[in-house]
C-alpha cells in the first residue's frame, strides 16, 4: 500500500471510471460471498480494503466541486451522486454479507480484537438501519430514498453557492466605508474604467462579515443582511422534500420518526434526554443573555435589528474592553499563525509538520508531512483562502484513513483543511481575525483526530466509527486554546515588526473571550431545537416556519424580520451530515470543555491528561465509543458546567 496518494481527478474519464470501480466492486463481493468458510480476514477486511480505496476515487471529486466549483464539477459531481448512492444502498441493503457478518461476530467472538469486533457490530447496525432485514419491495423504495436525497442535498448546496456569488453590491461614496479597517476597504477597492474608485462588497463571508461589523450605512446593512438571509428562496421546495423523505424513510426502518433514526447510532441515548440538555442550557442563558442585550441596546440611538447586532457588537467590545479586533489583525498573518499551530501542537503533543513541494489544485494550497516523535504519521492539505469558486464556511475532509492490508502493510492518514480567510495578494498578506484564528485551531483539531490514529481497520480509524455527537469533541478542545496567553504568544506576532502581542492586548482579547457569549449560546440553542424538532414529526412548507418562529419566542430575543429565510441555507443539516444531529456541537463541547480545563489545569504543556488525550482519544480514533473512551480518560461522567464555566455563564 503507498503511504500518501497523489491528487488527481480526471473529469473527463470519472464517470465512465465509477462505474467501473463499482460494478467491479459488486463483482467482487459476490465472489467472496461464494466461499465456504468466511472470516473476517477473508471477508470483512477485503470488503473493508475496496471501501476504503473507492473512497480514495471519489473524494478528489467531491472536493474539487467544493474548493474549485464549475460547470464542470457540478455536472460531473451531480452525474456521480446517484451511482455512489445505488452502490451504497446496494451494499448496505445485502442480506447475504448482513447475515455473514453476523455469522462471524458468532463464530470468532472470542479471537478477534476490539477493533474487528467494533467493525462488526457498526457494519451490522448500519446494515440494521438501511434495512438489509427488510423485503425486497421495502428495500427498493429505501434505495430510491436514498438516491433522491442525495440529489436533492447537492442541489441545496448548489443554490447556496449560487446565490452567494450571484450578489454583489458596489458602494461608491466614500462616506459609506467610513470607519471599515483599511484591510478590509483595501481587500473591497477597485477602480472603474473612469478611473473612479469603488467597493465591492459580496456574500462571501469575509466581505459580508466585514460589512455588516464595521459598515456605518444602516441601509445598506439592512439591504446585506435581507440579500443573506433570503438567499436560494427555491431551496424551501427541496426542505419540504428531504423532511418528506426522511420521514418516510424513518418509518420504513422502524422509528417513529427521523431523530429517533439519527439517534441509534449516536451517544444520547433518546429524544428527551436530547431536548432536555438544549432546553437546560436555555434555561441557564437565558437571563444573562437579556442582560447582555440590555447592555447592548443601550448604546444604541434606536430599537436595535438583526441587521444592527454585529455593528453595535464592535461599538460595545470597544467601549468595554477597549478592544479594537483591526488592531489586532497585523499580529494574526495566516503563514504565521499556521507556522505557530504547529508549534504549539508539538510542545503539546510531540507531532511536527514539515511542507511538501506538492502540485495541488490550487496556487493557494499546500501541503505538510506530519511526524509523531520523528515517525511519519500523515499528509495534511490545506487550503485557507476565500474565492468565488470555493463553499462557504470551513471544513476537515478526510481522505486516507490509517490501516493495514490483508498482508500487514501499513497505510497512512491524510487530510483536507479547508477554511475561507481574506484572500492574500501581491501588495496584502492574508491577515486574520482572532475568529478566524480559533476556526483553523477547530478543523485542525479534527485533521489530528483522522490522522493521528494507530487503528489497523480503516472503517474505524481516525474520525470513521466516532459517533457523530462526539466528532465535534477533538475540534472544540483544541479551539479553546486559541485564546491561552502561553499558546498566543507562539504565533501572535506583527507580520512587519516581529513584536509579539503584547500581553495588555492579550488581556483584552482573554477578557473579551466571552463577550456576549450568553446569547451567542442562545443562537446556537435555536438552531439545534429547530433542526432536533424538526425532525420529531413531519413539517411541510409554512409549518417550518411556523415552528423556527415558536422556538425563536424564547431564543430569539430581537425578533428576526418575515423575509429572514434562515432555513433556506442551513447547509448543514440539508446539504450536511447534522440532520438531527445539530445539537452534537453542545454534546460535544461539554466533553471538551471538560477535558481543556482538566489540561489547563496541568499547565498545558507537559500535562499528563494531554498526553493520555493523544494516547486514548486520538490514537483510538473510533475503534471504541466515545463514553468508553472519555470515561478511560477522565475516569468518570463529563460535567456538564464546565461548558457554563467555558461560556462565562454563572
């Protein structure tokens, strides 16, 4: 097996090659099938090893239709989607390799290891739950379900993508721009064929970000604001669609509905204890958060908006904290805080990354081999850099997954980190908010969670097999080191002087940490009720809205405007993996805020419980759940006030 791949996706040829692959695929597993004595060596692990290689296939495709979108991509990608998705279900819905797996969890129970017994047990569950044990009629419906979804969540995607890049707004009095870092008004400046000077503003997030926080004209944050929150109206049609077939396809299995299918293969355990942590977690915000509006509404000349929250925001931040965010900015050059990432993680951890002259798929990508203890590990990718053609937002997307063959040869891990930071050009380099900042520490705390681990079967290494409520936990630890005093100053250093933060500033930005953070809480409490809710019964049209307007009563304490479509692009559980699942960033952050200050606690480096973290957390990947693995760590329950204590909530 070679360690790392070579990036390569031949569009022209990929269809023609998926099904080859595939059908191959099938052919090969009607092959094993047909011997006599079936073992996990000579079924499970050769079933395993072509998963895993046509995933080496496929996502040089998915990914290119994320970081360099076109014509081409999505047509290629939209042309892939119901193959890959047949393939699956075809797979998923065997009875004969369902009845073989669980023929050998009998028979070898007693010799194979934790890790094969966990492949099993997760195979023999995901075949349970894509209804493998169903008749045939049954199974074919499930597999029409199953392609239509995944038509319908590109599309969703796509209309998203869109329509971001279809806006754009060109401001030309300069009056309009007052008061914009001049980063920011330099990043929006262009001159017209006339020779006059004008700003380009879009709904990528670093322009819209930009404006809608510093951006003096009310109306024209009002007019970004509208243009954001209404985008892809004809995605309403494509929510009533997915809810329709989730239902359906949740019923089918044997659910009461679609979040009791999400939970099976979670660690909550059922709907109410889910509802219950949202709903204790409003509570306890609930009244800080009225406080902080207070405080907030105060300095404003009018009732404040939606669209007035981030400009006031920065207002208030300055007043309290005296915290400019554009003063800070110069001390947060992407190169360096990458540079200075990677030395916190080996002091804290003992891995080192060293830079890959690599042909990739963009200018702005590179790549870095990482070294546990001088040991090769794995390849990690990063592309950090916002364009027209990349997704919105910021992502880990793995590619190998550690392994070995059938023969014992060992694969290594590899890893995209994508993320949408200001673009650097020949006369500005990319300089980051402190936010930004703490979104390159979360993806990398996922990318370390993949190719970290020391699992030998793929289906369960790195980030494969954790439950989906506990994924979020290694890319939350590590994002709250972003704001330590000892890991700033590895890399918070002015791109022109050299000089480190200084450490007022550093109180400040500490201090700052949790500005609002009650109802910043109370934001993400509405999305995980609206998303968990959702999907407790059947929602069509208006009805959507009517329950985002029910649970927005009690959490949404400025009350949105009618033409704020926020469901229209809420990719995550539409286009994403968190349907049902969107209450997994509080589950998880309970795990990692307990864990951090436990590290914090120690010192951070040299601290025992991060080297057991490495040992147990990471190096296990998802070869073991998640409640085994954190009771190993901690020795006991996660508390759930130390994400209270993480959010300055008392």
């Amino acid at each position: 097996m070679s360690k790392f791949l070579s990036f390569h996706c031949n569009l022209e040829t990929f269809i023609d090659d998926l099904k080859s692959k595939t059908k191959n695929n099938l052919t090969q597993v009607d092959k094993l099938l047909t011997q006599e004595h079936k073992t996990f060596q000579n079924f499970v692990k050769p079933i395993e090893l072509m998963e895993e290689e046509l995933e080496h296939f496929f996502t040089p495709l998915s990914h290119l239709n994320a970081v360099n979108n076109s014509q081409e991509t999505q047509k290629v990608y939209t042309e892939a989607l119901p193959i890959i998705t047949e393939y699956s279900t075809q797979l998923s819905q065997n009875l004969a390799i369902y009845n073989t797996f669980k023929e050998i969890q009998k028979n070898e129970a007693d010799t194979l290891n934790y890790e094969q017994k966990r492949v099993l047990t997760l195979n023999i569950q995901n075949f349970e739950l894509s209804g493998a044990h169903l008749n045939e009629k049954t199974k074919a419906r499930l597999q029409e379900i199953n392609i239509k979804k995944s038509e319908l969540a590109n599309n969703f995607s796509q209309n998203l993508l869109d329509a971001t890049n279809a806006y754009e707004k060109i401001i030309t009095d300069e009056k309009d721009v007052a008061g914009l870092p001049e980063s920011e008004k330099e990043s929006a400046k262009f001159t017209d064929e006339d020779g006059k000077v004008k700003y380009k503003f879009t709904l990528q997030m670093p322009s819209y970000i930009a404006y809608m926080t510093y951006g003096p004209n009310r109306e024209i944050r009002e007019e970004f604001y509208r243009a954001y929150t209404s985008r892809a109206p004809q995605n309403a049609a494509i929510i009533d669609e997915l809810l329709a077939l989730r239902e359906e396809m949740s019923k089918l299995l044997g659910f009461n509905n679609y979040a009791e299918y999400s939970l099976a293969s979670k660690m909550a355990k059922d709907t109410t204890t889910v509802v219950n942590f949202l709903e204790s977690l409003l509570d306890n915000s609930i009244e800080q958060a009225k406080n902080e509006l207070t405080q907030l509404q105060k300095i404003a000349p009018f009732d404040l908006a939606s669209h007035d929250v981030a400009f006031y925001s920065e207002i208030l931040k300055k007043e309290q904290y005296a915290i400019n965010e554009e003063e800070y900015r110069p001390y947060f050059e992407q190169k360096s805080v990458v540079n200075g990432m990677f030395d916190f993680l080996e002091k804290l951890f003992g891995i080192t990354f060293k830079e890959v002259d690599e042909t990739l798929w963009h200018e702005k990508a590179y790549a870095y081999d990482v070294y546990e203890h001088e040991k090769l590990k794995a390849r990690v990718y990063f592309d950090l850099e916002a364009r027209e053609s990349k997704r919105g937002g910021a992502w880990m997307h793995n590619w190998q997954s550690h392994s070995t063959d059938t023969q014992g040869r060992e694969q290594l891990a590899s890893a995209f980190v994508v993320c949408n930071f200001p673009p650097s050009s020949n006369s500005q380099p990319s300089l980051l908010r402190h936010d930004d900042v703490v979104t390159l520490f979360h993806e990398t705390g996922h990318t370390i969670h993949h190719i970290l681990s020391e699992v030998k079967e793929n289906e369960v290494s790195g980030v494969n097999g954790v439950e989906w409520d506990a994924v979020e936990y290694p890319s939350q630890f590590l994002e709250n080191f972003a704001y330590e005093p000892k890991v700033l100053k590895l890399f918070a250093k002015h791109y022109k002087t050299g000089e480190i933060l200084p450490d007022k500033m550093i109180e400040k930005l500490v201090k700052s940490k949790n500005f609002l953070s009650a109802m910043g809480m109370l934001r993400q409490l509405e999305f995980s009720l609206f998303d968990f809710k959702l999907h407790m019964q059947t929602y069509q049209g208006e009805q959507v809205q009517d329950l985002l307007d029910a649970i927005r009563e009690k959490t949404a304490l400025i009350k949105p405007p009618k033409y704020n479509k926020f469901q229209n692009g809420f990719a995550h559980i539409f286009a994403g993996g968190y349907a049902a699942g969107y209450y997994s960033y509080k589950w998880a952050e309970v795990l990692s805020a307990d864990t951090f200050y436990a590290v914090v606690d120690e010192g951070i480096f040299n601290s025992q419980t991060a080297q057991k973290y490495l040992d147990i957390i990471l190096h296990n990947g998802g070869a073991k759940s998640m409640q085994d693995l954190y009771l190993e760590l901690m020795g006991r329950e996660a508390n759930t006030r130390q994400l209270l204590r993480l959010s300055g909530i008392k």
